[in-house]
C-alpha cells in the first residue's frame, strides 16, 4: 500500500511536470493527516533522487490556543525525524481581522502564502537555485478538490471552475489531487506498520492525563483540527453533510468526479490559450496609456493582485466579432486582475462589460460598440463605451477622466 502509494505520487508529479531533482520544494505542512502524509512521501522522492532540496513550513495562526500551539510543536518534532529543514512562524490572524476586517480564511490563506514565498526564496537562495526553480507543494487532495465541487456548484462559478482545483498554480503545486484522504491515512498506517519513526501525538483527550496508572487512549500519527466538524463552515458542512450523502450513490465517487473534473480542466485549458490570443490581439491595460508600449498580456503576478492592473483596461472594438463565451472568458480574466485574487467575480459584471457592445441585429456580421454607454460595476469600477472600445476603470479614475473632458 506505502509503496504503491509513493509511486502513484510520484507517476504525478512526473506527469504534470510539477517538479524534479532540480526543483527546490518547499512543503506547508500544517499537521493534518494530509500534510503529514506529504511530508513522508516527499522525504521519500527525496531520497529516489525524484525531488530536489526539501523544506517545510508551518504557520501558526493563534487561532486554536494550546492546540494551536501543539501543532507546531508535532511538526517540528517530524521535520527532526524526517531530516527537514523547517521554517516556522506565527500569525495573529484574529488580530489582524480586527484590524483591517476581512475574512479570517481568507487573511489566513493571504498571510500564509506570503510566508510560503518568503521561505521559499530563502530555501532557493540557500541551496543555490534560481528562484523561477523553487516549488511549493500544497496537501490538497481528491477530497478537498470534491469539495471544492460542490461548493462551487452550490454559489455558482465563473468560466472554468467547475474543474475545480489546479494541479499547478505558479510555484504553487498540489501532487495528491489523485489521492484520497483516506489512502493518504493508510498509507501513514502503513508507515508505522514497517517501523519508520513516527511523530507521534497524545489524543487531545489524553492532555494531562492522571497519573494513576490508567492506560492512554491510542497516540495519533497527525493532528486533528477538531474546527473541521463544525457544519457552520462552508466547507465542513459540505464534507460532512454533502459528499457523505453522494458516495452513499456512487462508493467510486472521487475516482469519478476526478476523472470529469480533469475532462473539464483540458477543454478549459483549449479555451484559455485561445483567449490568450484575443488578450494579445484586443486588449491592452490602461497603465500602458502614454508609456509606448504596447504590451497586452495580462501582468505577472495576477494570482497576487498585479498592482498595474488597478489602473484598468481597454478592449477594442473588434473584439465584439469573438464568440461570445470567448469575450466573457476575457472579461472575467481582466476583472479578476482588477479586483485581486481574493475577488468573487460577479456575473453581472461581466455581462455588464459585455454590454458596452450592441446586440447584433439580424444579418449583422458584427457586434457595434455601444457608444455613449456607462454603467457601474463591483469594486466601484466604472465601464464606458465608445468608438475606441470598451475601457474599464476605478469609478474616481472615469469621473476625472470625463471632467477633463
């Protein structure tokens, strides 16, 4: 079963091009089951020589008290065992939500990758490798991406979502989409089973355990996060009140949702080259206004908020000869850009961009730009229309535009 397991991991990785022996691999293990497994399995493709240079990170986010602290001391005691360098910090996300509002997953997501890319330039700078080399492997798994599914599905999605999570995201890299959470827990089993030294932690129940002589409960070989029950949470409610309820239909359940979801993510991966080349050919971003460039492409970093899309954007009138499922696959891109990475992008607003071309009447081979047109969008952007094309803009941006005019 372990083996079995590494080599299905490892056939991944080799088949999604995630990484390599000249990739630096940095691993966000936050003491789960999932990443705990991670960790083991990782370790050994380092060992096979099938990984680069290995690290670990751990993120405490203050959120959970003592258990808070009791996962950050498991992994460090499995980064000694495994022979791992660790980086490890803490993050007052509750304070942090004070202050600047929010929502605390989505500032714990936020602050957690900020901490994953600074280790990883320091893992890639201490080993010697160019940081375009350096790798950062998340635990997501068959499960999580299941999940994702149905959460989706339940609020509904832009262009491409269905297919859920990607097996590769920039550095970021999710090798046991394949795998279940279950196969990853057997496997850890099967870990202990053959002797390897384990990381071994009491069961919460067992903290302070009196000293009578009454035998301890069995130690666990992971954490458990005892928030991931509660059905309040978005997610928790579908693991534990959807997805049960739908293997009770179909026991092949990830096997089969996998299979579709990576059926979708290769059509909607066709579609994005191909708005790749509209981007090139009918878009261009209003920071480039003046500066004589002429550079359509969407700005690197867009997964973190690209600061030099704030400014907006252009689409030109011809791209109102495009299929329609084209431009507001384009349109969605833009706006996410736009509005950062944290952004829901509301449907409305796509079409509402969609909307600053005419409908074309009968006959009409094309689709007019729809001159004189205005409307105000989420994030307080503001989209006009005119003879240049469909622009964009922060509604503040738009206003000094027109008094200039």
């Amino acid at each position: 079963m372990a083996h079995e397991l590494s080599e299905g991991v490892r056939e991944t990785i080799g088949r999604r091009g995630l990484a390599g022996p000249d990739n630096p691999v940095l691993l966000m293990v936050s003491g789960g089951s999932d990443s705990t497994a991670l960790a083991y399995l990782c370790a050994e493709l380092r060992a096979c020589g099938a990984l680069g240079p290995l690290a670990m990170l751990h993120v405490n986010h203050k959120l959970r008290g003592g258990a808070a602290d009791e996962d950050a001391r498991f992994v460090g005691e499995l980064a000694l065992l495994l022979d791992i360098p660790l980086f490890s910090c803490e993050v007052d996300i509750s304070g942090m939500v004070r202050r600047e509002g929010g929502n605390v997953e989505a500032v714990a997501r936020r602050e957690r990758y900020l901490a994953a890319n600074e280790a990883l330039a320091s893992l890639c700078f201490h080993e010697g490798f160019p940081l375009a080399a350096g790798r950062i492997f998340t635990a997501h798994t068959a499960d999580d991406r299941v999940e994702s599914f149905y959460m989706r599905s339940i609020v509904g999605t832009g262009p491409g979502g269905l297919r859920s999570m990607l097996y590769r995201n920039g550095p970021v890299c999710r090798p046991l989409l394949d795998f279940g959470r279950q196969q990853l827990r057997d496997y850890l089993g099967c870990c202990k089973e053959a002797g390897l030294p384990m990381a071994l932690t009491p069961a919460s129940a067992d903290r302070g355990a009196d000293e009578s002589g009454q035998a301890l409960a069995p130690t666990m070989l992971w954490r458990e996060d005892a928030t991931n029950a509660h059905t309040d949470r978005f997610r928790a409610f579908v693991r534990h009140q959807i997805v049960p309820k739908a293997k009770e239909r179909n026991p092949q359940l990830l096997a089969t949702l996998t299979r579709t979801m990576n059926l979708m993510a290769d059509e909607d991966d066709m579609l994005e080259a191909m708005v790749d080349d509209l981007q090139q050919r009918f878009a261009r971003w209003l920071c480039d206004e003046g500066s004589g460039k002429d550079d359509r492409r969407c700005p690197e970093g867009i997964e973190g908020g690209a600061p030099d899309a704030s400014e907006g954007f252009l689409l030109l009138p011809e791209l109102g000869e495009q299929p329609l499922p084209l431009q507001r696959r384009l349109a969605d891109r833009l706006l996410q850009a736009m509005l950062g990475p944290d952004a829901r992008v509301e449907f409305v607003s796509v079409q509402a961009v969609l909307d600053g071309w005419r409908p074309r009447a009968a006959g009409e081979e094309t689709a007019a730009v729809n001159s004189g047109y205005v409307a105000n969008i989420q994030g307080n952007l503001a989209v006009s229309a005119n003879k240049h094309g469909v622009r964009v803009e922060p509604m503040a941006a738009f206003r000094a535009r027109r008094k200039r005019a």
